[in-house]
C-alpha cells in the first residue's frame, strides 16, 4: 500500500497485528506480578510496586477456611475442568467481599488528589497536612488486631517496599484492616498512571478486586489439601510474604516444586505469551459481554468477578485446553526414546530421522485420505499454514522471537528444535508446498512439556494431569488480557454493546 506521495504505508490491519504481536513479546519479558498490574494501569511495575504486588497476592493465595477453596474443591470432585472450577471459586468472591477495600482506595484518593502527591512512594511527604476523618478512620481501621493484615506491613517493610499509604495507616491510634492494607497498596501502585490521566479512578478503585481475583484463580488451583493454618503448597505464609514472587507462587501451584531460574525464566515467558491472543479472541468476548450485560455505562454496578467468570466460560478444550494437543503430539513422538533431559542440546537423538519418518507418515495418510475421498487428514499440533502467500519459508515472528530469546540464554529445548525441523521434513517430503511455520501454540507446548518432562518420564504425572497444567497455565496468562478487556469496556463501553443490531436479523424457517 502507498499513499500519495508513493511512499509506501503498512496495511492497517497489518499494523494492528505488529503491534499487538509486539505487546505480546514485550509482556514475555516481564515478571508476572508486573504484568497483573499492567493490564489495569497501562504501565509496568518496577521493584518496588513488583514488591507490593507480591506481598498482596501471598496476602490473599491462602484460602484455607474460606469458602471459595470448598467450592472449587467441589467442583473439583465432580470431574470439571479446570475453567469451571475457578468459576465456581470467582463466583464467591462478590462485591460485597471487596467493598470495605474499594471504599479504601476511594478514601485515599479523596485525601491525596490535591495535596500535591506526585510520587506514592514518597515516604517523607509531610503528613500533617492531611486531616483524617472520624469517617475515614473508620474505613481503615478495625475493632481488633487482623495478624494478616500486620503480617502484610511487616512483609513490606522486609522487602524494603515503600508506600505512604502504608505510612499513613500506622500512624492511626488503632487496629489495621486488612483490607485498609490491600487497599493502601493498590492506591501505591495506581497512583503514578492516575495522576498521569492514564487510567481513571474506576480503575484505580477496581484494582483491589482484580488484585484478589488473581490471587484466588491460583490459589484455587491447588487442592484445598495444600492450604494449611500456615502454610501453602507447603511453604510457610511467612516465607512466601517476605520473599516469594508471584511467578513463584503460580509455578509452585501449578508444578508443585519450587522454580528454579531457569524453569521461572520459561514460565514468565509462557504466561507473556497467553496473555492475549486479540481483541476477537473468544475469551475477550466472554468477559467484555459479561460487563456489557451488567452496564458499563453505570461502572459501579459491574461485577468484576462475573466478568472473569464470562472469560471462564469462554474457554474450554479447544480454546485453553487445546495447547494440551500440541504436548500430546510430542509426547507420543518422544515418549519410546531414552530422553531424560529436554534441556540438554547432547540428548543423542537423531531429530532429523524423526521428523523425516513422521512426515513420510503423514504424507502417506494424507494421500491415502485424497484416494478413499475421506478428505483431509488433520492438521498437525503447533504447525501453521503460511503466514504469508507465495512465501517458502514461513516463520511466526512471534516463535522466532522466543527461538532467539532462549537461543541468547543458551537455554536448549529438544522439543522446540524438533518442531523445526519437523516444518522443514514436511516440506522435503512433499507432504506441503512449503516451509510452515511453527506456531505460538507450538512453542508453548513446547515450552510447558520440557518443564515437566521430568516428572512424566518419572512416572509422577500422567497423561491427564498434563492436560490439567497446560490448561490452568492458559487461564494464568489469559486472565491478565481478559482483565485489561474488563477495564477497557467498563470505562469505555456501551450497555448491551454486543448485541447484534436487527437490521442485520434473519428469520430462519
């Protein structure tokens, strides 16, 4: 495409597509509990809002006693997948539940905005000249002493985490709550892009909700067996407030083992990488109809919770579950080999011989298919079609971008390597006009099944447990874009916008 002057112009489409590709790779970069408050605040934590946020989720990852891990549990029980159980878990945790945290957040607001606060941070603001309520003490404060909620401060001040909320509410004469906590803490983190119009106090004041709602879709995720008076998945309450990030406490949940650098590293990308696949993803519509239907037009109405719920509905085995496919077609391809190590580039395999005889197998099925007029064999698990026309050799820039990423750490992936060379047996074969492309879902699968080779090859994770953790670790990443979706059609949509008009309605008979 050119414009007038004969210079040529991307395709607007084409751009949309670049950018949206580059926001994925730029989230892969970043730590998980940045990338929670992204989606609400348009910015990247750095370290100390990064603390903050670590200190909110282990704050709220413990459900033990609390009704939510009973009713995912049950759910659990009746042979749900993994979607339908944190739905069950979200659906208790209504605003009723968060309100005292969200009056919190407004309350803060109305103190600070014109007291000339630029930098939340800022521990040595004079004080003096905020005048606190009887009204806003009460909003705070609590008839007795929560040890979660000085648990939370203590863990602040240990990670040497600064908030002058959190100064203010120690300067009060009485009990903390809790939820005055939570609520000082995401005051901290919204405060920069709020007073940068950036986002708006709806959003600002909907970050405590969000902020829980990630830490029960985790914390839901393990059985209600792994949550202990003090303790989780094993780990002491204190240990994982004081010093564990929130990418450690997902992968604990998920893997159940401690990360180490190298298998975070894999699984922060992984969680960039599912965070959105487009505003047409059937996730995004599940959770932009679920606001529509409450009535963004009348914000505080909205039920962020049901929202995430609609995004739950919206996936399922072909959508969340479906990077178990790729991770089954691997393992079939590896599980008679003697691999032991996925991350070691001397595994002695001859990868070539393998992806050549698999793809004289599927050139085979696909002819015997033209012949008996079957129609077309099934597309392979993480390969594309061409990305481009005419091209002859296709590449998903998103995949090279990993490919590159990890080849940088020396971080070796037997199963990443296979899927390329198997686009290239395809092609020599004649089982495809060209090169494919390996895809994004390729690559996940192929990242996710060399954090758990070890234990599949140990024989401690069947094949049904796999599926499980491929699935869970989709709605991981899913939920951070499917919370940005929220927040942008509360603050920017229409009652019941997604309907279709009827003027376009037709009678069938």
């Amino acid at each position: 495409m050119k414009d007038a002057s004969g210079v040529s112009q991307m395709d607007p489409k084409s751009q949309i597509t670049r950018l949206h590709n580059q926001s994925i790779l730029d989230s892969s970069t970043q730590p998980l509990e940045s990338n929670l408050c992204q989606a609400i605040t348009g910015e990247h934590n750095g370290e100390n809002d990064n603390a903050l946020t670590n200190v909110a989720i282990a704050g709220f990852l413990n459900l033990h006693g609390d009704p939510i891990i009973a009713s995912a549990d049950a759910a659990r029980e009746a042979g749900n997948s993994p979607n339908v159980v944190l739905s069950g878990a979200l659906a208790l945790l209504g605003p009723k539940r968060i309100e005292t945290a969200r009056q919190g957040v407004e309350t803060l607001i109305r103190l600070f905005a014109h007291s000339g606060l630029d930098d939340a941070r800022d521990e040595d603001f004079d004080l003096s000249q905020v005048e606190i309520s009887e009204e806003a003490r009460g909003v705070f404060t609590s008839d007795e002493v929560e040890p979660q909620a000085l648990a939370m401060i203590a863990a602040i001040r240990q990670r040497g985490a600064h908030s002058l909320f959190i100064k203010l509410l120690e300067t009060l004469d009485a009990p903390i709550s809790t939820d005055a906590v939570l609520a000082a803490i995401a005051t901290t983190i919204a405060w920069g892009p709020l007073m940068r119009k950036r986002i708006s106090k709806t959003s600002a004041g909907n970050l405590p909700w969000f902020i829980r709602t990630y830490a029960a879709l985790i914390g839901a995720s393990a059985e209600g067996s792994k949550h202990k008076p003090d303790s989780y998945c094993g780990i002491a309450n204190e240990e994982l407030l004081n010093r564990w990030t929130v990418g450690e406490m997902a992968y604990l949940t998920l893997m159940g083992e401690q990360a180490d650098k190298d298998s975070l590293y894999t699984f922060q990308v992984l969680t960039g990488l599912l965070t959105s696949n487009g505003p047409g993803s059937i996730s995004a519509q599940g959770c932009k109809g679920a606001v529509s239907s409450d009535g963004p037009q009348t914000p505080e109405r909205v039920q962020i919770n049901k929202a995430m719920i609609g995004f739950m509905s919206h996936t399922g085995f072909s959508h969340g579950g479906a990077g178990y496919e790729g991770i089954t077609f691997l393992v079939d391809r590896f599980k008679d080999t003697e691999l032991s190590d996925a991350g070691s580039a001397e595994h002695g395999l001859d990868l070539d011989a393998m992806a050549g005889a698999y793809a004289a197998e599927y050139k085979k099925a696909k002819v015997a298919a033209k012949e008996s007029g079957a129609g077309r064999v099934g597309a392979i698990a993480g390969i594309n079609h061409p990305v481009f026309k005419n091209k002859p050799v296709n590449h998903d820039p998103r995949e090279t971008f990993i490919a590159e990423l990890f080849a940088d750490r020396e971080d070796y992936n037997i199963f990443h390597d296979f899927y390329r060379k198997l686009v290239n047996a395809l092609f020599q074969s004649g089982a495809t006009r060209n090169v494919f492309c390996v895809n994004i879902d390729g690559v996940i699968s192929a990242l996710l099944l060399k954090m758990l080779w070890p234990r599949y090859r140990a024989g401690t994770l069947d094949e049904s447990a796999l599926e499980v953790a491929a699935f869970t670790i989709f709605l991981y990443g899913r939920m951070i874009g499917c919370a940005a979706e929220i927040d942008d059609h509360i603050n920017r949509g229409k009652n019941m916008d997604t309907r279709t008009p009827a003027s376009k309605l037709e009678t069938v008979s």
